[in-house]
C-alpha cells in the first residue's frame, strides 16, 4: 500500500430544482488536502463522471483554497480528473469523500466508487469523509455482504448535536456513535478507527 489518498468529487452541478448551480465544496477538498500533503502523502482526485467537476464555496481570501487551485498537480488533474474506475483501490491508502451538495445527488450510488472504498478498506486502510461527502459510503458494501457503516467503528468529529444529523436513521437503520466532541475548524481523524466524517470545518 502505498502513501497515497484518494479524493472523491461529486459530478453533479444543479441543486434541485433551485435554478443554482453547486457541485464539490472547494474548502472540503483544499484543506484536507493540505493537511495529508503536510504529510507527506500524495494526493490525487476522481470524480463520479470523470472530466472538470463543478466547483462550489470557493473562498478567495483563504489561502488553503488559493494554494490548492494553483498548485500545478491539483490543477492538472481538476481540468482532467479520472472516474473511480481508472484508478486501482491498491495504489491508495485511504479513500476521502469531499462534501459539497452536489454529493447527495451522484454520490450514494455510484457504484465504482463504493467498490474503491471497500476495496481500500477491505486491505486494511482508512475511508474517510466530511459534510455531506458520507452520502459516499451509504452503498459501500464489504465482502461479507454487509454495509460498511454497519459493521465499521465509526467516530464522527463532531458535536453531539451535529453527529445526530450528520448520518441521518433515514440512510441505514442505527446511528453511529459520536467520540468525545472536536472544535469546529480542528477535525482530525482519531487514529483508533478506519472510518471517519465530520460535520465540523477544517
């Protein structure tokens, strides 16, 4: 397994029937970027569809989002990403799901990503998401036929307020358990689990 991560965008860029558009939430995909670069992994980006995924919140007074845009890889891939099924589950040592509206809509069925997150789980690495980016692991089912959120310990960074919604009863029946509440703005992942999503900030 080698040291690198795997970000997952959503494709999808209409919210609804609203008339606005949406798509990956930049924040969601810069910082954590930032923060496994800082690492020393290597970060590289799918998205449902393949291609330019749509891009929504960006801040322009946040340096994190600034740096990640200009960075010539990020930039590179986000004119051209691959679909989930032109990448090998082997080459990664965790999945991270992205949030962004327009993950509800591509995200929950989409088929070689959840296949990607098994597969990486399965071989003893981590799947992580923030936001709404856990609409990306409703699907993922393991090898033994269970869900993957049914069988995996979970730990939301979250307030207990916020991990009430953040995995609503309505996707799989149960929530998860929240860990001890983590600050808005300082999510990480508890390194006692392999499975991972905040409501919180980074």
């Amino acid at each position: 397994m080698t040291d690198r991560v795997l970000l997952v965008l959503t494709s999808h860029d209409r919210l609804g029937d609203t008339g606005r558009g949406t798509g990956f939430y930049l924040p969601e995909a810069a910082h954590p970027w930032r923060v496994f670069t800082a690492a020393g992994y290597q970060v590289d980006l799918v998205s449902v569809r393949g291609g330019q995924p749509p891009v929504d919140g960006f801040n322009v007074e946040d340096p994190v989002q600034r740096a990640f845009l200009a960075d010539p890889e990020m930039s590179r891939q986000l004119a051209a990403t691959r679909r989930p099924d032109q990448v090998e589950a082997a080459d990664y040592r965790a999945v991270f799901y992205a949030g962004g509206h327009g993950a509800m809509w591509d995200l929950p069925h989409d088929a070689a990503s959840a296949a990607l997150a098994r597969d990486v789980y399965e071989a003893g690495g981590v799947v992580a998401a923030v936001c709404h980016g856990p609409a990306g692991l409703v699907d993922v089912i393991l090898y033994i036929g269970q869900f993957l959120v049914d069988v995996a310990t979970s730990r939301p960074s979250a307030t207990m307020r916020n991990a009430r919604w953040a995995w609503p009863k309505s996707y799989r029946s149960g929530s998860p358990t929240a860990s001890r509440s983590g600050a808005r703005g300082t999510a990480r992942p508890p390194t006692s689990s392999r499975t991972w999503w905040s409501t919180g900030a980074w």
